[in-house]
C-alpha cells in the first residue's frame, strides 16, 4: 500500500464518493469554482494536513499540492476499489 493511499484512508469512508466526484469534475479545468475548491481545502485541511500546517486556498503552490495529492489519492482509491470509477 502507497503511503498516499494508506494517508488518504484518513478521509471517512462516507465522503470518499463525494470527493472523487469533486476530483474527477474538476480534473481538467485550470479554474476551478470557488465551491469546489473550497471543499477540497476543507477535506485536506481537515483529515491530512498536519494541525498546525493547514494549506492556504489562495497560495498558489499549496492549491497544486493539495490539488495533485487527492488526485493521486483517487486514482488510488480507483485502482484498489476503494470508491467506483
């Protein structure tokens, strides 16, 4: 098991269809709307960012680190039928 996919078990089991589908709609829009990436930082933020570390929405650098992390962590849940895909 990857440490991205063991991490990303952090994430209830409830939501993971719901941030999959975030992931995967916004998979190839340079922008996203503020709706979704909201949601993003708050998952992240919340269940895999260290307490005292957690990203900021508007620093460029932290939207492609949380932004390519859960992408990585759904193709995973793909690949190991964590959620459907």
């Amino acid at each position: 098991m990857s440490a991205i996919l063991r991490r990303s078990l952090a994430i209830p089991e409830e939501i993971r269809p719901d941030v999959a589908e975030v992931v995967e709609r916004t998979r190839n829009q340079a922008q996203f709307n503020l709706q979704d990436l909201s949601y993003i930082f708050q998952v992240y933020n919340r269940y895999l960012a260290p307490p005292d570390e957690p990203q900021d929405m508007n620093c460029s650098g932290c939207r492609t680190r949380v932004i390519g992390w859960l992408r990585t962590a759904v193709d995973e849940w793909k690949q190991n039928g964590i959620v459907n895909g």
